[in-house]
C-alpha cells in the first residue's frame, strides 16, 4: 500500500482510524489520570487543588509534552478527517437502498459513529475554549497564579470550579462525555479488529474491555465536573 493509498484507499482510511484511534486511547488513559488528582481534594480539605495545579503545570511546562501535543492534534485532525470520509463513503454506497428494509444487528451506536463524533467534535471545541486556550493565550480565569514551593503556576483547579459551577456547561459535559463513552463501546474493538486482532478468543475479550473502559472513562470525565457543581471539592 502507498502513502497516498493509506489516506485515500477505504482500506488507508480504516488503518489510519484505527491508529489514531489506539494512540487517542492512550491520551484519554493519561488525560483521565491526570483530572482525577482533582479528587485529592475529598481526602485532604487543605489540599486545594495543589496536586492537580502541579500535573497540570508539569503537561504545560514540559518540552517534550508540549510537543507530543502537536502529534496529538494531528492525530485528532486525521481521526476527525479520516471518520468523516468514511461516513460519506457508506452513505454514498447505500444510497440505492433496499427494497426490503434491513438489520445487520449491530447496535445503534454503531451505525451513528459519525453523529457521535460530531457530539464530540462539539464538546471538544468547547472544552479547548474554557482550559486549553486560557491557559496557553488568553489567560481568562487565570489571572491569579499560586505558587508551591515558589513556583508560580495556573491554578487550573480554580478555573475548573469557576467553569462548573455553571448547570449549562455541565450538561454539555455529560453530553459530551455519555457520546464519548458509546463512540469507545465500538471504536475500541474496531481499531483492534482493523489491525488485524479478530480471532473469536481476542475480539470477544477485545469488547468486554471495551465496554469496561468507555463505561470507566464516562465515568470519571462526568464525577469530575458534577463534584465541582455540587460542592463536593473545591
């Protein structure tokens, strides 16, 4: 397979889905480990944020972090880009229809990856609003820093509790995180299956850790912002 074959070939696209998909996987292993320092806070009614202010500082000051973030967009582009042509492509292929109506009985988050996805693409915009460019450009929300052990850092963790104190934002979280969850249900097995792991013993295990996973992740991305809100930390 050529290079232009991987980005134009229905083959290309599945490969390159379920690459970025595996990579974007790992992120949300990272990025979940991260948000839950926030909970520090349960245990410790002086902590404060400290340890999640300090993560956040160490991703955000970090060289070497701060350019594998650049990997990480490009894999976000090429996942969103890649998804979408896909989408276009069944559509396209079932356009003549059937004369009879038709059920593969696959589930219904499945067959709607592409509407799931925008839900997605919605909540991300969004979420690179409120942390991700106040923190690298505008500094809204941040104009007071803390400082442990003499060094100044954003205090991310305020800006969190400012951000869902709001019952809108935290909806729109819910939303986006219930679409995150049903969009790993398929894609964590599918980018395994596309990679070539689809023996009956291995996608059977495959999708029981799938659904253990985007059950997991919904999970701790909603507690998160609904601790906030009800005054549980912070």
């Amino acid at each position: 397979m050529t290079w232009k074959q991987v980005f134009t070939s229905s083959v290309g696209k599945k490969l390159v889905m379920g690459l970025t998909g595996i990579s974007l996987v790992l992120f949300l292993v990272v990025h979940a480990s991260i948000n839950a320092t926030v909970f520090a806070d349960l245990f410790n009614s002086e902590e404060n944020g400290e340890m999640f202010n300090k993560a956040a500082h160490f991703m955000g000051s970090t060289v070497l972090i701060r350019i594998m973030e650049i990997g990480l967009f490009g894999g976000i582009i090429l996942h969103i880009a890649q998804g979408y042509l896909l989408s276009l492509e069944n559509q396209q292929k079932r356009s003549v229809g059937y004369a009879v109506a038709y059920k593969d009985g696959s589930k219904w988050y499945s067959r709607s990856m592409g509407l799931l996805g925008t839900i997605i693409l919605l909540f991300l915009v969004l979420h690179l609003y409120h942390f991700w460019v106040s923190a690298r450009f505008t500094n809204k929300g941040l104009e007071e820093s803390v400082s442990y052990n003499g060094v100044e850092m954003h205090n991310m963790f305020g800006l969190m509790k400012a951000t869902f104190s709001e019952w809108w934002i935290f909806l729109v979280y819910s939303l986006g995180c219930i679409s995150l969850g049903y969009h790993l249900a398929h894609g964590f097995q599918s980018a395994f299956r596309t990679l070539g792991v689809h023996n009956k013993r291995y996608t059977t295990m495959l999708i029981s850790i799938g659904y253990g996973f985007s059950v997991f992740i919904t999970l701790v991305f909603i507690l998160m912002p609904l601790s906030f809100l009800l005054g549980w930390i912070g």
